[in-house]
C-alpha cells in the first residue's frame, strides 16, 4: 500500500499549492480581461528632495499637501492610479446653494481648466468660515459646490488639491506613510493625518492613521510615520494633510512616501 500513500501525498501537495494562487475579482477594470489579483493591486506616491514650503495660513486646519511639481509617482502603481496636486484661488463671493444637505457654490476662475472636477479632495484655508477639508461637487468653468453650512463672505480662500491615489477596487488595504518636514519658524506642533473615502459628501480622515510631530528649531527636519489597515472605496481617494496646530507657521515637506496594498 506504499504507492497509494505516495499518491496521497501528491494529492495534498496540489490542493495546498492550489490554494495559494491569488484570487481574482470578478469585475472588470480599464479594459483587462480580469481585474488584477487582490494581492497585485497597489500605490505610491512620494516627495523627493522637495525644497518648496506648505503655505500654511490657517492655525487649526487641515492643508492638503502640495506644492508645484512636489509629488512624483514613482513607479508602483498597480490597479491603483495616481493624480497630482493643483492650487487654485477663491475669486468671488461663497453663495448659498441651498439642498439637504446644504451646498454652498465656490467662485473660483479658471477652476476647470486648472484640472479640477467632481470627486476631488480639497482643501479651503485662509477663508473665515469655510477653512477645511471638502469633496469636490457640480464643477463648472468657474465654479463649484461643497457640502456646508452657509455663511455670507466674499472672495478669500486657497483651494487646494493635494496628490492622491485612486483605487480601482473596494476592500481591505494595509497602507503606511512616513513623512520628513521641518517648520520655517521657531516651535511648532504638527499633525498629519490620511483622507480617504467620504460621508454625507465630506471626506473622512483615517483615525488611526493621524499622528504629532513637534519641531522646536526653523529648519530642523522631524520624521513621522503610520500605518494600519482599513477598507477603502471603488474609485475613492487617498490623499494626505498637514495641520499647524497651534499657528500658522509654513512647514517644508523635504520627503514623504505613502503606500498602498490591498490584502
């Protein structure tokens, strides 16, 4: 009865080698006969080098980070894909647009032919009342809405695309981040925290991705990093923001590097 062991044992060899291959999605992506494996699919983006401040002109908020030509997207993109940042100004009056929930319509010439359309992060600093982060919603030539509440103001206000990913598919995602900037005065507190994904038309933070840096001396680098896993939307986002707790001191991002990988 030796052989039927030697057969046995060949049958097992071929069910635990079967259950490695990947798994493929039924669904299909950008043309491909399949969309690829859960295992393949993955992003990054990072800064290299980058010698440009983050204006930071609102103490408290969150500014998406981008300056020209800051982000590159490497070579690491895998059913995910990649867009860089933009910067626009606000150049008219916020007007209620009213709805449930309630829009407000931002003036912004030239906002379109800057490559801004619905379903992009913003950021709106050194505004009063509208200084956060938003989903971009109803783009025109010169103008878009954002879901909040109204408050009469005129025209002030950055608007703010930072790089981001895309994911093509829906699941769970291992993502980690590491992050060298130094500040261009005199003590600081950082946060730094993910945006992906959005609720009621407003971008959600990544909770557990948030983490402080403090930076005593103008100039001098400090690294942060964080990690974790969470489940992201089919076509959501994935973006990256820098908030000055405390003041509205400028803040160099020398280096950065945010990765995806879908488990």
């Amino acid at each position: 009865m030796r052989w039927l062991s030697w057969v046995l044992g060949l049958v097992m060899v071929g069910l635990l080698w079967a259950l490695t291959l990947p798994v493929f999605a039924a669904n299909d992506h950008g043309g491909n006969d399949a969309a690829a494996p859960r295992g393949s699919v993955h992003g990054h983006m990072s800064v290299f080098e980058n010698g440009t401040a983050n204006t930071i002109d609102t103490a408290g908020a969150w500014h998406l980070i981008y300056t020209a030509g800051e982000w590159i997207t490497g070579d690491i993109l895998s059913d995910v894909t990649y867009q860089d940042g933009a910067v626009e100004t606000v150049s008219g009056a916020y007007a209620d647009a009213g709805g449930t929930p309630n829009s407000v319509t931002v003036t912004a010439a030239g906002f379109a032919a800057s490559g801004f359309a619905d379903g992009d992060f913003i950021s709106i600093t050194g505004s009063t009342n509208y200084n956060s982060v938003f989903e971009v919603q109803n783009t025109a030539t010169n103008s878009f809405t954002i879901v909040s509440a109204f408050n009469a103001e005129g025209a002030a206000g950055t608007i703010t695309r930072g790089g981001s990913l895309t994911m093509n598919q829906a699941g769970s995602y291992f993502f980690h981040y590491t992050l060298s900037a130094a500040p261009q005065t005199n003590n600081h507190e950082f946060d730094v925290v993910l945006f992906s994904g959005t609720s009621g038309g407003l971008p959600l933070m990544i909770n557990e991705s948030e983490t402080r840096f403090e930076s005593k001396l103008a100039g001098k680098f400090s690294n942060v990093g964080g990690g974790g896993i969470h489940t992201l939307q089919a076509g959501g986002k994935l973006t990256i923001g820098i908030k000055n707790v405390g003041a509205t001191g400028n803040v160099t991002t020398r280096y950065a590097n945010v990765w995806l990988h879908h488990l």
